[in-house]
C-alpha cells in the first residue's frame, strides 16, 4: 500500500497537505523557505510528529529518518556501538551482515575512528557516522534532512552517488536548501511554502519558477539569461564549467560564428 | 487596554501580584470569594486570548487533587465530614492558586522577571558574583529544559525508528538511550550559552539595568498593597 497523507495541516508552520501520495521509488527534493514545515513533514512521514485531523498512512514501510542535526542521533560511547547495538548479538556474528557492516564502514570511510567516541567527531563525520546508520539499517523509505550541511566538497559527492545508487530501488526524500547540491542529481521535487505541491515538479523548473534569491552572481546571471529567453539549461549554472562552456557557446550563437 | 498596561509594568510589579495575589486567594474562607477569584481568573484567560490546552488543564486539575488527597489522608483523627470539607477547599485553592500562577506567568517574560529579581537583590547586598550566579542558573535553566526535552524526544524517537528497522522489539532501557548524548549535548551547548553571555556582556557581578521604576509602577504597587490589606482586614 502507498504512502498517502491527507488533510493534514502541520502545528507552527502550518503546512497543509490536502493529498499527498508517495511515488514508488526513486529522489525527491523537497524545497522552500525557512520555517515552511520541510523538517515536520519528515517528521510526520517518518511517525515523529503527531497532528490532530487528516490521516497519514505509512503501509508497511520501514521508514528512516536522517535528522537534521546528527546530535539527535548519536547515543553511544564508540563508534562501533553506535552502529551496531539496533541488532541482536545472533546477527552481529552472521556472515552477510559482517560483509554489509564492512561495506558500509567501507563506504562512509569509519575504520579511522570505528573505535573513537563518536563525541569527539566534527559535525560532518558525525552526519556520516548517521548516514552509515540508516546505510545499514537500509530502510525502504529514507527521508533526509539538510544532508549536505557541514560536509566538504568530496563528501557531498560521496553522499549524491550513494543517494542516487539508493534511488534506483527505493524511495528518497530530501529537504534542503543547497539548489547547486541537489539540482545536480535530482529531477523532480515538491515544493513546499503554505502548501505542499501533490505532485511533484521538475526541479530546475521549480527552481526558475520560484526565484529564490540568488546565492552568488552566478546564479544571478543565469537568471537573468533564462529571462532573455537565451538558448541556455536551467541547471548549467551549478557547475562552474559547464556553465563557461554554454558562455562559449552563446557567444558564438550570438555573432553567427560557428 | 489591559494587555497594554501588562506589558507596560516593570517585572518587579508582576512578581508583587504574583505573591499577593497567591496570599488572598489562599486566605480565601468563604465560598463567594473564591466564586468571584474563579470568574475573574476566567475573564483574565479570555482577555488574554490563550486557550489552556487539555494537558494544562489536567496538569493544574492533577496537582490541586493531590493536594487535596494529602489534606485529607493528613488528618486522619478529625470527623470524616471535616475531612472531606477540607480535601475540597484545599482542593480549590490549590486549584485557583495553580490557575493564578499559570497566568501571571504566561503573560510575562520570565527572562524579564529573573534579571529584575537579579537586579533587586544586588540593590539589597550589593553586586556579589553569587546573586549574578543565581540568576544566571535560573536563565539557563529555562532556555535549557525546553531544548534538553525535545532533544530527548529526537532521541527516543531515533531509537525506536532503528529497533524497528533491525527488526527487534523494543527494550525497556531503549528509553533510557537519551541520557548519555542528553549530558554531552548539554555539555556542548553549555560553552556555546556561555560565550554568548561573555560578549554580551554579562558578568556575575555586575549589576543590570532593568527598566526603570515609573510612576504607574508605584501606583501598580500602592494598588496591589491597598487590596491586601483589604482582603485581609476584611477577611475575604
């Protein structure tokens, strides 16, 4: 059975979701201001949030939820325990699990601090130690809360491959404020200010649509062709060279050489 | 109007209607007058336009009946007549003092009220550091306890969220799971409240400067006094 809310008004921000159906698989982006209910409706999808009226139906989906502040996520003395201790010790010694526990360890680069208190991590090997977690646990809903804060240039492309690689079988959603991160592997998303859109719309589309301001004069320049009808994509503009090439380009288209 | 003038009156004044009006409605003795303490309690909860939740509700219903209990299993050698007589009144006004407190302290900034505590009983013994340190833990402690508890309810609810996707039941001390990272995140947070007071300037010893002591803050008070004595003199 799919995912659905309906009715559902949030408390502070007072988001209405009048219907609302989880697709089946793949990544969402689920953008909007501050304070416009992105975190709460996570919580709400993931049975956090509890709200008088409507109805919210999870089916049997296992649900995870990757919070915004991995403080809120961390309880243990070691590393290691952190991610372990959800599992009974029979599991803990069985082959397939020691494999996908070192693929894991593997993946989000823990061996160097497997044996440290997790206590002592910067905030994003603390955001990787949660996103090693729910890795493990492999929940076939996985909700993810301001993921790319505080993680350097290398580590926001682990994490794009890995959420893309997820995305194939499983459903991801992902509420952030970094258009340049997620514009960069993920097509379609809800936008969410008052209302939550029921069906989700493209991502550069809504990004264009939306007319956020811009965060560098990049952006700002991109804008500004896009509103020239120049012959440019709406999402050249978060790479840098991408974006220089399309210049390139549009010069020449400009003066007739080819 | 009424709104107005609240926000108008220094904190002290605010904590002198605080302790005389949880003095008169104690004394309170017959049943017109704490009639009379309840409509006006109703009136001040409709003027100041904040419904109380049914969890309040129940907070203030719970804590007056336990008084009330405690009155009566007390005095376990006086007629049962005259136990169950006082169970109720103890119970009323409980109730009424609880509803009374509630109130004056929604409608003030309870930041306002303590550094002006700080402020009085500096003018009383002088700027000493441990006055400064009382106020500060009192602050502290209410900026703190809302964000420790809803850190608490992150955490329960990340626990329960990875037990179910291990596939295991929950475990009794799963619920304890918040206590450790609760320490440590308040050991963090601590420095960062901290740093923040320093380069605002607090320190333990120096006095703050509340807002100044007007002329409707005295009239306030004459008024508040007046109604004390009349209270008490003419034992309503």
């Amino acid at each position: 059975m799919a995912m659905t809310v309906q009715g559902v008004t949030l408390p502070y921000s007072g988001l209405f979701i009048e219907h609302w159906q989880a697709p089946a698989a793949g990544v969402y982006a689920v953008m909007g201001p501050n304070g416009a209910g992105k975190s709460q409706w996570l919580s709400l999808l993931a049975g956090q949030l509890k709200v008088r009226g409507g109805t919210v139906k999870r089916g049997r989906h296992r649900i995870g939820l990757v919070m915004q502040h991995p403080e809120h996520q961390i309880a243990e003395d070691l590393v290691s325990t952190e991610v372990l201790w959800p599992y009974g010790a029979t599991r803990r010694t069985a082959p397939e699990f020691l494999a996908s526990v070192a693929q894991v360890k593997d993946r989000w680069a823990l061996d160097g601090f497997w044996d440290d208190s997790p206590w002592t991590l910067s905030t994003g090997q603390k955001r990787r130690l949660v996103f090693a977690v729910y890795d493990l646990l492999n929940p076939d809903v996985l909700l993810l809360d301001e993921p790319s804060e505080s993680l350097d240039g290398e580590w926001k492309d682990r994490t794009r491959r890995w959420v893309a690689e997820r995305a194939r079988d499983h459903l991801v959603l992902i509420a952030s404020h970094d258009w340049p991160w997620v514009l960069s592997f993920v097509d379609q998303g809800y936008w969410c200010e008052g209302t939550l859109d029921n069906k989700p719309k493209d991502l550069g589309e809504l990004w264009y649509e939306r007319q956020v301001p811009p965060s560098g004069r990049l952006e700002e320049l991109w804008r500004e062709l896009l509103d020239r009808s120049a012959p440019v994509g709406l999402r050249e503009w978060i790479d840098p060279q991408i974006a220089a090439g399309q210049a390139v380009k549009l010069w020449h288209w400009k003066h007739g050489a080819h | 109007m009424a709104l107005e003038a609240r926000r108008t009156l220094n904190a002290l004044v605010v904590v002198q209607a605080l302790a005389i009006g949880i003095a008169v409605i104690y004394m309170s003795a017959d049943i017109w007058a704490m009639g009379l303490w309840l409509v006006l309690l109703v009136v001040a909860q409709w003027r100041l336009r904040q419904p109380m939740t049914a969890r309040q509700g129940l907070a203030l219903l719970s804590g007056a009946a336990l008084w009330g209990i405690l009155a009566y299993v007390n005095r376990p050698l006086e007629p049962m007549r005259t136990r169950e007589a006082l169970a109720a009144w103890t119970f009323i006004r409980f109730f009424a003092v609880l509803w009374f407190s509630v109130l004056i302290l929604r409608a003030t900034s309870l930041w306002a009220l303590v550094s002006h505590l700080e402020w009085a009983l500096k003018r009383v013994i002088g700027p000493r550091a441990a006055a400064g340190e009382l106020a500060l833990m009192a602050l502290v402690a209410m900026r703190f306890i809302p964000v420790l508890g809803a850190s608490a309810r992150h955490l329960r609810a990340d626990a329960r969220m990875r037990r179910q996707l291990a596939g295991n039941p929950a475990r009794w001390n799963d619920a304890l799971r918040f206590v450790m990272p609760l320490v440590m995140a308040s050991i963090l947070r601590s420095e960062n409240v901290a740093e923040a007071l320093w380069t605002r300037g607090w320190r333990a010893g120096v006095t703050p400067w509340p807002k100044p002591w007007t002329a409707r803050d005295w009239a306030a008070t004459g008024a508040l006094w007046l109604f004390l004595i009349i209270a008490w003199k003419e034992k309503i």
